[in-house]
C-alpha cells in the first residue's frame, strides 16, 4: 500500500481526505508541522509527500526527501513558488493540483473588494454594538468603475465575468492574451502603466515568478490613481509591502485587501490571538481601517477542497499504478520552456 506523508495538516485536511480515501485506500500519515529542513526526516518510508502552500522545500529539504527514498511530491495546492524545482530535477517527479475552483478565488477578492467599498465588516461590529449611524461607512458604485485585471488564467477570468455583471470596465494584463476571451467577455488588453493609471481597482491574478516579483512597489504605486483598491488574492512576494504601507499613509491606495502577504508562511493558519505579533510589517498593515487581511483563505470553499482532495489522490493513484503524471511540474526549466514542457 502506498505510504503518503502529508505535511502542514488541519482538521478540515484530515475530513475531506478521509472522505476520498475511502475509495483509494493509500496509508496517509497526517503530520501538523510544516515540512521543512527540520521535520524532512520524517519522511522515511513514505513513499510520497503531499505539502501545502506554506512548507519550506527548499534544495536541502529536497535531498533528503530524496536521500529517504521519497519517489513523489504532490502538491495540494496550484502555485509551486515554495519548491526548488531544479534541485528534484531527475530525482523526484512534482505534481500539483493545476485547478480547483477558480470561482472559490475570484468570489473572495469580490469579498474583498465588497467589505473594503460598503465597509459592511466595520457596520456589523456596530449594529451589534446597536449603534445604527452610517458616519463613515459610505462607499462607491462599482458599476461604471474600471477594475484592471493582472493575469488572466482561470482565476483572473472567472473574476472579470463576475466584474462584468457589476458593469464594470475591465483593462486586462496578461503574458499570453487571451483575445477570443477578451471578446467573450467584453474586457480589454492593454500595458501595465495603462492599468496603473485608469482601474479603481486592481487585483493581481498572476504567479509569483522572477519577474513578476514586487511587481506592485513605489514605482508601479506611483503611476496609480488616487484612492485606488489593491487586491492580492495571488501571492505575497507579488507586493512590496513597506511600499504598500507608504501609499497607504500617503493615501495613494485608498483600499487594501490581501489574503496573502509575503511573510506569511510565519503566521498564517495558525492563532497567534493571545501572544505578540512579532513582524512589525504586518502588525503596521493591521493597524489601517482600509486594509483587509485574510489569511489565505480565497480557495477555501468545500467544493475547492474536496477538488484539491480528488485531484491530489488521483495524482498519486496515476503515478504508482500506471507511471503517469498529467498534472507534473516541470523541475529541468523555471519558464516551462524545455522540450519536455513543450511536448505537454
Ligand atoms: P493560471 O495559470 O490559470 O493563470 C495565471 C495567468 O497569469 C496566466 O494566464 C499567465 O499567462 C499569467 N501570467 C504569468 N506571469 C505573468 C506576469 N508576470 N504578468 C502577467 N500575467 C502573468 O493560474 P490561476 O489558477 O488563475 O491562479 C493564479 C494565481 O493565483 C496562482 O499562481 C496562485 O499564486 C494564486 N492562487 C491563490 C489562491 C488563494 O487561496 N489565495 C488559490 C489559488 C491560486
């Protein structure tokens, strides 16, 4: 029976697994810690790992995974930011879950958005509190406002149609434009200074790679409008946060929502309620009324968990019944561009 080591496990991992490992019987070890290079050891005699957004497997990690006779990982998550592919190159085949459910994204950065614009987060702990006054909570119509796309893949797409029925504007910006979409769905290509200068809202859909990389800093701030709403629902490193916190104080950004943040992998998905945040970044950003934190929790709708579930297990069932990997992330190039991506 193949023995799977998971790492960074919740409650509600263990639910939604069992459930679908009824029907694939593998052995699941469920560990709570993160994998990194100090729990790697207790991969001996797994015969695959399954890691989530948040653990560390970085080139030492990856040799001993190797070392310990690891023949799978298996990410149960899209982006793949937190694995040094190259160093499983020609050792240990990497699959992940390419899509779950795009929508359970999308609909949170409109959450996002929604809470930040009718304020209806600060109106809640007041009517509870039974004060009914509206001094302060006054928003904007979104309908006739620009919202300016930063990739346009699943995620990005299923957010533009939602934006389209607000009658919203849509400017979009992708490395590879997708044109017959764009004419579907009634939005427009254009560069990233054109974005920066017209949306209202900007919402970042792309993946954390080099260049994408604190793609939203001083300069890319300075080019926006004024009062302007960010959303990252996509990853932290894709925004520099001290210079986030600058547009904020100077009310350049008028609005943040971030459910993700660059340092997060120290305090996301854990209760820190009774102890001292250390990262003054992130204590600084919670101190704003204008800035929403969520903590990582876009994808986390009971259809996008039992997809990632399905899809993880079935990974793993096709490699070791049939030596098969549909959803492999290359590890010989960092731009998909070698031959074995391009025979994908
Ligand atoms: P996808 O692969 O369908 O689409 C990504 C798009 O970004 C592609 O069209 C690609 O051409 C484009 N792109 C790549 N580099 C770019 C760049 N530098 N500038 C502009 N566009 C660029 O991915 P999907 O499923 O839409 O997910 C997007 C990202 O959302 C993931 O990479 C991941 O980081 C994040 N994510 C966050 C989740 C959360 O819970 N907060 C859950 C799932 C994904």
């Amino acid at each position: 029976m193949v023995k799977i080591a998971f790492f960074d496990t919740k409650p509600y991992d263990r639910e939604f697994f069992d459930k679908i490992n009824e029907r694939y019987h593998f052995d699941i070890h469920y560990f709570a810690p993160h994998l990194t290079q100090e729990t790697a050891a207790l991969v001996a005699g797994f015969d695959a790992v399954c890691i989530f957004v948040n653990d560390k497997c970085d080139a030492e990690t990856c040799r001993i995974l190797y070392e310990k006779g690891v023949k799978l990982l298996a990410l149960r998550c899209a982006g793949y930011n937190n694995v040094d592919l190259p160093a499983l190159y020609g050792k240990i085949p990497v699959v992940r879950v390419p899509a779950y459910s795009p929508h359970a994204v999308a609909e949170h950065a409109l959450a996002l958005m929604m809470t930040l614009n009718r304020k209806t987060a600060k109106a809640a702990a007041r009517t509870k509190e039974a004060n009914f006054t509206l001094n302060g909570l006054m928003g904007f119509d979104m309908h006739g406002k620009t919202a300016g796309i930063i990739g346009t893949g699943r995620i990005g797409k299923a957010l533009i149609s939602i934006l389209r029925g607000f009658g919203m504007r849509v400017l979009a910006q992708d490395l590879y434009p997708d044109t017959k979409a764009a004419a579907e769905l009634g939005y427009t290509y254009t560069d990233l200074p054109t974005i920066y200068r017209e949306a209202d809202i900007i919402s970042l859909h792309c993946p954390l790679t080099p260049e994408s990389t604190y793609m939203i800093n001083k300069d890319s701030i300075a080019m926006m409008k004024d009062g302007v709403m960010l959303i990252n629902t996509g990853r932290g490193k894709l925004v520099n946060s001290k210079d986030l916190i600058d547009g904020l104080k100077s009310h350049k950004i008028g609005y943040a929502g971030l459910d993700v943040y660059e340092e997060e992998a120290s305090c996301f998905f854990e209760d820190f309620s009774d102890e001292i945040i250390a990262d003054d970044i992130l204590s600084r950003l919670l101190t704003f009324p204008n800035v929403l934190v969520t903590s990582h929790q876009a994808f986390f709708t009971k259809e996008a968990i039992a997809a990632i579930a399905e899809t993880t297990l079935e990974n793993i069932r096709l490699f070791f019944e049939k030596n098969e990997l549909p959803n492999e992330i290359c590890t010989g190039c960092d731009k998909n561009t070698c031959a074995k991506c391009a025979k994908k």
